[in-house]
C-alpha cells in the first residue's frame, strides 16, 4: 500500500492518513497470550525438551 504525503500537510491531515493506514491493517500471527498458564505438565519443561532431543540418538 502507498499513502502519498504531499508538501505543506497539516498535523491533522497527517494523523487522519495514519489512522486510517491503522484501521486497515490487521495484525498476523495468533494470540499467544491468551494460551498463558492454560499448560499443566507433570515433568519439568527441561526435562522434556532433553527427551526430545535425545530421541535422534
């Protein structure tokens, strides 16, 4: 996308083109936040990882 800023553009006009460019984009990826905490494990995370990684040898 390509927003055109000509010369002389007051503050305002300049904030209304950025608040538009905001509405338009949505943000990517997933919301990992809202996983937080939901994770029980019964080993430590250390543990497991050694075990995956010592599954190739």
């Amino acid at each position: 996308m390509v927003t055109t800023l000509r010369q002389g553009a007051t503050k305002k006009s300049i904030r209304s083109i950025l608040e538009n460019l905001a509405k338009e984009l949505k943000p990517k990826g997933v919301d990992v936040y809202k996983y937080v905490g939901k994770i029980s494990l019964k080993k430590d995370a250390l543990n497991i990882q050694r075990e995956l990684r010592n599954e190739w040898e």
